[in-house]
C-alpha cells in the first residue's frame, strides 16, 4: 500500500516545504504546519519556550487581534489545536474542503505575524502555569517524565517537558520573540495539506502566501549528546494517588536507525492485544488494571519502556511477569504466530491512523522532517519485513535488565521502595515459565444468505427476525469496524454499580471449549483487537479489522453474545481490574469531579451510578448472579449490529445476516421515562493532595430526543472551544485555568448542561463565581449574530470531520439507534442546527442556567 501515492511536493525558494496530497474518502481537508523546533532546542535559559510560542500563536496578528485566529478558524466549521513536543511544534486545523482556502489563509498568518503582546503574554503565563499544575496532578505523566529524567543525565529529554513554573514566570516577551524569530523560519518550516482538494488550487494559494516570508538560516541549539545507560537506575515517588504507576525504560535507537522497526514491533509483541504476553501474565489474571509497552524516538533518542498500573501492593508481581515475557522473547524469540499477530496489529493501526485527514498530513510532516516524505513508505515496508531472528536480537541487545531504569509512583504509606538489585532481578525473569497454549479458534465464513437489503439514505438496512443489520461504505480505509449492541437502561443503584459492565466484560474472556487467550488470538489475527462497549443507553462489542476479515469477525462477535463460558475464575479477575479501575478514576482530575456531580445530580439513581461500578459496589458482586444477569439481558434483546468500512453492503449483508439469523424473535426496549437530574443538590467534594482543584456543575437540560437538544449543542459550541466564551474570559482574560469548557450531555432518558474548570486551590471562588457570572450572561442578554453563525458553522463542518473514519461513523450510527430517534435524524441535521435562534439561547439559560440550579463536583487540591 502507497500512503505517499500522488503526494504534490514544492520547495519554495525561500526554503519553506510544501505537501499536498488529495484524498477524497470524505469532504474534509486538514492543514498542518509543522515547525522542526521543541524542548529539544531549549537552552536551559529558555526552558518551555517552545510551549509558550504555541499559545501565542493563537494570541493574534497584526491583522487578526486576541481570539481572532480561533474565531475565524471555528466560523468556517474547523477545528485548530497545536501541540509542543520534543522535536518540532505543529499547528492544525481540520474542516470542511471547502474552507481549505480560508485555514491556509490563518494559518500562514499566524506563523509569520504572531504579535506576541506583552500584556497577552503576561495572562498566558499564568494559564500555562496552570497547565504545568495539571499536570503534576497526572500520575501517569509525572511517572513518566521522572523515568526520561533518571534515565539521561544530560540530554535536554530529561527536563519537565512544559517547563517549571519559576522558570516559566522568567520569561520575558524578548525571550519569545527570539525564539520565534530565529526559529520559526521557512527553512524550518513545512506545511502538509491532506483531503478532498484541488491540489494545483491548493499549491498555487500556499505560494502566494509563503513565498514573502523571509528566508532565513535558522538557529539551533543542540542539546547536550549522551551515550547509552550502562548501569541499572530506580526512583520511587509518593504522593496522593490510589493506584501504583510503574514506569520502565530502556535507551533505545533514533527513528531511522535500522533497529527502530524491530523496536517498535517487540513492543506490539509484548502488549498489542489480548492475545500478547504482557496482557496475559498481568492483565488478564487481574494483576494489572493497564499495561503497555512502547518504543519513542523522538529524532536523536530512542527509548524502549513498559508501563504498567496496579495495586501498590502488586509491584513485585508486575515487574515478575515483565521480567518473564523479557526472558521468553530474549532466550526464544518471538514464536512465529505472535510475530504474525502482532505485526497484523500494527498495520492495521497505520492504516486507522492514516484515514484520518490530520493523521495522514501529520505523518507526511514528520516523515519530512526527518529526511524525505516517502520514508512513510519505507517504515510501513520495513515493518512488514522484520524477522523474528532480529526481535530477538533487539530486545537481548537493548532490554538488559542490568541497564534498566525504573520509577514507581506509590501512594503515600502503601508498597515497598523500589531496590535496585531486586528490580534487576525480577526484571532478569526466567525462561520456561511458558504461558498455556492458544487452541485455535475461529469460525469459518458463514455462507452468505440472501436477504432483502433496504437502501436508506444513512445506511443500507436489513431486518430480521432479532436483529436489525446497519452496512455503510466507506472507501479508501481498507479496515471494517463492526459492533453487536443491545438496548439498556441504567437502573443499578450503588450497592450493585458496575453489574452490567462486569457481565459485558467478562463475556469476552471466553467461549465455550476456548479461554480468553483464544478469543483474543481469534479476533487479533484478522487485524483488530474486540473490545466489550458500555454506556448509559447500550452495551455490546465492537471490533475494527482488516476489511477482507469482517464476516468472519462477525461471526466471532455472534458467538460471543450466545457462548460466552463465564467461568468464575475469569468473571473474578475481570472484577479485580475493575476495582483498580474504580480506584484509578478518584486520580483523574477530569473525570472524577463529573461522577461527584453526577452521583449528586441523580441523587445515586439512573445515569448518577457510574456505569463501571465502585471500589465497594464491585467488591459485592458475585460471578453467578452477574453471569445470570447477563444471559438473561441478552437473550431477550434485540440486537443492532453495525459495519462500516471499506465494504460492499449487499454481499456483506448477506453475509452478516447468515450470522445471525437464527437469533429469536425479539422487539425493541422500550423506551424508558425521562428524568432529569435534580437541581440545588448538596455539592459533592473530595480534599486531596493535588496542586490544583478541579470542579464539574451539572445543570439542567435537554434529553437526546427533545428537540431542544439542537439549541444545546449550539449554546455548548459558543460556549466551549477555542473562541468560545468561556475560554475568551476565564482562561484568556483572567487566565483562572487551562481548562475550561462546557457541553450538553444527552442520553436517551435524560439530559444535562455541564461545565468544568480546574485553577489553583487558592482561585476556587474566584472561578466558581466567574464560571456563574458567564453561564447566567447566556439568560441575560443575547449572543450576536457573528456568535451564533460561528458556532453553526462549527457544529456543521465538525459533523463531517467527524466521519472522516469508519469507528466514527459506526458510534454516530449507534448513537442515533439507542440514544436518538433513529438514522432518520442523521439526515440533514445542519438544517435544525441553523433553524436556532439567539432568543432561543436566551430562553434556553434562562430557564437551565441559573445559579441554584447547578450542582457541583468538587476535587478540591492543596493551597
């Protein structure tokens, strides 16, 4: 497969590099500009500078004042974000095709005119500060960048990343305009426009607006070389976290070495899927509730780690079982049927990462950066080609245990230190201590019936006696996404949170005469890992595989609905994981003030249990009575089942409808009463030890199928987002917090306003009343014209970004099934989006967002 088929490149003669590439899978173009500066260029003088460029370069022009960038970005439907990382900056902007002109038109703006005011960069400062709280507070990240600092003693990818707060108080506005002069520079610079685009128009426009800009010999700042850690390093942590994080590294290899495919498929080997090593020893046995193995290289580094989070208790079991996956790789290689495996995984994720317009631009840009954009290519083909022979040598050469550095984040009084000689050892592992054998499993392609396929406008449709069939196409992604749904309603209160999902769950560690190893090797060797889906308003499982592989797959999935074992052994270590999960969401600063609020909202009843259970709802529950539920559930559903890929919908309709046509006759669900949650409820706080607080207010609202959920999409994207109000004058103005933002929550039986800040402890008022006094303007006086037409126009173009892939199309077609009124609302909705009104906005907050109406969820940090 050619991912740089008919990629346009123009190198103007300033030194500025042009990519355009037209790909017409759907309506819908991204352009990236990609800047070969970041924390790597960072004299210590300037630490985080490239960090603070990034967010002034959304602060105006010369032209285009404060907000004006985001405003005229989201008024023609786009959607502009950037990132800092260690090796280059990169701005971007996802829209309809149709404004490709105008993002061209802003972007090259902004990067050759940023103004860089010292007042917006005084309010900036603060903001980013708060971004480097929110941080700390991340116990996976602060893990993380501990371990790249134990690892290297002088390479700049051992300092905090963002840059420390008194460091970043230092900066002046010289200081960012030099850095900005001297390396935002057009030789440093390459713009990469992927999507359904007149390639000759799109050149044509990028040199008018580039070709002025002043060629310019771009400074550089190296950093500081290093040779490979030959000695093995640990570091422990502790701090207000209830869940362990275990971080391990190795020095690895630059992306172009010859050993860096080799690296990043012995780390697929050892994690991709259910069916790796890693999975198997640690979270399929309820050891771990997460664990990965990577391979980065970021242009002069490389580092291979695994990381891993689990009871504080369990760290020697952890790095056990890493250190007996390591021993089996290093004394037999990879056995040929995981190296397949694996390898399958990983293509398939290229090619689900490449069908999104951004995706596939970003990859362009950096495949430039590094030498030449045809080197996507060249990645893609080396993967296909590494050996087992070389996987072994790679992980024997560069996972030495006796090298290896190791940091663990623990909760303050739980779990031993980390000791550098029992690391070593653990990590040494021992051959032989072989996993059980995966029996081969996988039901042969059902032969295909024929049945009669109704053309809808959304989707070609077939109903059967206890099954609907949902086919959409989707050319050019060579993967289909599949999912088995059936309808539910949440109805478990406290004492039993979390019963439904541990059912869904637990049904994919098995199936009659099979184990879960098997199931997932099943899935994993047609190119897609399955994966069990619960929300309020459904559950089910979904899985995205290589296109020639869907009605097999399907089949797959067929036979998890009606044959899963459920031993009581798998259902207890599924709840196990589940537990440390529950543990892990009272860590997430994001999440875990919405579950405060919500509980609080729905006084614990209906969508205010959360879904995935508790720590002490889920350790009541008991594997009979939570097998019991779950046949009887799913016998008596209708189920929807859903593809959408690169797919011929009659064959493969016929296909799928011989899975499943023997399934009972069976109706719909019933839809339940609609409730709402129930205003001026007590606020809900949680006091932890964290640097910054973090509060969700829960409002009023409207449910899926009310047809004034419309004017609270709407009002949610004037509110939210880059040039929205809420992030104009509490982050931008008053510089209270880096995140902040608002949405209309709506399910199927109930619906809600919702709002979230996070700021320093110290600002806790200042930002309740702030985000009070901006919520109830919405009641007091009505948005403008430009307002409303941008926030439209934004809604409009998001919605077709949005299907630039097939999983998302699948969860729209979903939603609309068991959430909405059916795929008849997905036809035209931009016309009921633009039928709303600024009156309507009006009546809407006046009605919802009143202050007593609100209900908080509070995690309130250290002062």
């Amino acid at each position: 497969m050619g991912w740089t088929e008919n990629v346009r490149r123009e190198v103007l003669p300033n030194g500025l590099t042009l990519l355009v590439q037209r790909q017409a899978t759907a309506p819908v173009a991204a352009v990236i500009t990609h800047v070969k500066a970041g924390f790597f260029d960072e004299p210590d003088h300037w630490a985080g500078v490239s960090h603070v460029l990034e967010h002034m370069f959304f602060k105006g022009t010369p032209t285009r004042g404060p907000g004006r960038i985001a405003q005229d970005t989201k008024a023609v439907g786009g959607y502009l974000n950037a990132g800092t990382s260690y090796d280059y900056t990169t701005y971007y902007v996802v829209l309809p095709a149709g404004a490709v002109a105008s993002a061209i038109d802003i972007q090259a703006d902004a990067l050759q005119h940023a103004s860089i005011d010292s007042d917006e960069l005084r309010r900036e400062l603060q903001v980013i500060i708060q971004e480097a709280k929110r941080k700390k507070d991340s116990p996976s990240a602060l893990t993380t960048e501990t371990l790249f600092e134990l690892m290297f003693d002088r390479h700049r990818i051992r300092r905090w990343r963002i840059g420390h707060e008194d460091d970043l108080a230092n900066l002046t506005r010289d200081d960012i305009a030099g850095y900005y002069r001297s390396r935002y520079v057009p030789r440093n610079t390459i713009v990469s426009v992927v999507g359904d685009v007149d390639v000759d128009a799109v050149l044509a426009q990028a040199r008018e607006r580039y070709a002025s800009w002043e060629d310019r010999t771009p400074a550089h700042d190296p950093s500081p070389s290093e040779s490979p850690g030959s000695e093995a390093r640990v570091r422990t942590l502790r701090g207000d976290v209830a869940q362990a994080q275990l971080a391990i590294g190795w020095h690895g290899v630059p992306p172009l070495h010859d050993d860096a495919p080799t690296l990043e498929l012995a780390a697929a080997i050892l994690s991709h899927g259910r069916g790796s090593p890693l999975y198997r020893r640690l979270r399929a046995t309820g050891i771990v509730s997460s664990v990965s193995a990577f391979s980065f290289a970021p242009t002069e580094v490389g580092i291979f780690g695994i990381g891993a989070e689990a009871d504080p208790g369990r760290l020697p079991e952890v790095l056990d079982g890493v250190g007996a996956a390591l021993a089996d790789l290093r004394a037999n290689g990879p056995a040929s049927a995981d190296l397949d495996r694996a390898r399958t995984l990983l293509l398939t994720r290229w090619a689900r990462r490449l069908e999104a317009m951004d995706g596939r631009a970003s990859a362009l840009a950096a495949a430039e950066a590094l030498g030449d954009f045809t080197l996507l290519d060249e990645e893609y083909q080396r993967l296909q080609e590494v050996t087992a022979e070389s996987v072994h040598a790679a992980v024997c050469r560069y996972a030495d245990p006796a090298a290896a550095a190791a940091v663990a984040y623990l909760p303050d009084g739980r779990g031993g230190d980390l000791q550098v000689e029992d690391v070593v050892m653990r990590l040494g592992g021992s051959a032989g201590r072989d996993l059980p054998p995966m029996e081969p499993i996988g039901p042969r392609a059902p032969t295909a019936i024929h049945v009669p396929v109704q053309t809808h406008e959304v989707a070609s449709l077939v109903t059967l006696p206890g099954v609907d069939l949902a086919l959409r196409r989707k050319p050019g992604g060579a993967t289909v996404t599949l999912g088995v749904y059936w309808a539910r309603t949440p109805t478990e209160t406290p004492t039993d949170a979390g019963r439904e999902a541990l059912g869904v769950r637990s049904a994919i560690r098995g199936v009659e005469g099979h184990d879960a190893a098997a199931v997932a090797d099943a899935f994993e060797r047609l190119g897609g890992s399955v994966s069990p889906t619960l929300s309020g308003d459904r559950a089910g499982f979904e899985c995205t595989v290589l296109a020639e592989h869907a009605a097999v797959a399907a089949a797959m999935l067929r036979r998890l609905v009606d044959e899963a074992s459920f031993l009581e052994e798998e259902v207890d270590r599924e709840r196990v994981v589940m537990i440390d999960e529950a543990r892990r969401r009272t860590d997430d600063m994001f999440r875990y003030p919405f579950e405060l609020a919500f509980g609080a909202a729905f006084t614990d009843r209906g969508y205010g249990v959360p879904a995935l259970g508790t720590e002490r709802s889920l350790e009541q529950l008991e594997a009979a009575p939570v097998r019991q539920r779950h046949r009887e559930r799913v016998a008596a559903a209708r189920l929807f089942v859903v593809a959408v890929g690169d797919l011929h919908p009659e064959r493969l309709a016929e296909q799928l409808a011989a899975s499943f046509c023997d399934r009972p006759e069976a109706v719909a669900a019933p839809r339940a009463a609609v409730f709402g949650p129930e205003a001026g409820q007590q606020p809900r706080v949680a006091e932890r030890q964290k640097a910054q607080t973090a509060m969700a207010l829960v409002h009023p609202g409207y449910h899926r199928s009310d047809p004034g959920r419309y004017t609270g999409e709407v009002w949610a994207s004037l509110a939210s987002g880059l040039g929205g109000r809420l992030f104009e004058t509490l982050r931008s103005q008053q510089s209270l917090a880096y995140t902040v933002l608002a949405s209309s929550w709506q399910r199927r039986s109930a619906g809600a306003l919702v709002s979230y800040i996070a700021t320093s402890p110290e600002r806790e008022e200042e930002a309740r009343e702030g985000l009070h006094r901006e919520l109830s303007r919405y009641g007091a006086e009505p948005v403008t014209s430009d307002e409303l037409v941008r926030s439209v126009n934004y809604i409009v173009g998001q919605r077709q970004v949005a299907r630039q892939s097939s999983n998302a199309v699948a969860g729209e077609l979903v939603d609309a099934w068991f959430a909405g009124e059916g795929l008849e609302e997905l036809i035209d909705p931009e016309a009921r989006y633009r039928a709303v009104t600024a009156e309507m906005v009006m009546e809407m907050a006046g009605r919802f967002l009143r202050p007593e109406l609100a209900v908080e969820g509070v995690v309130r940090g250290r002062s």
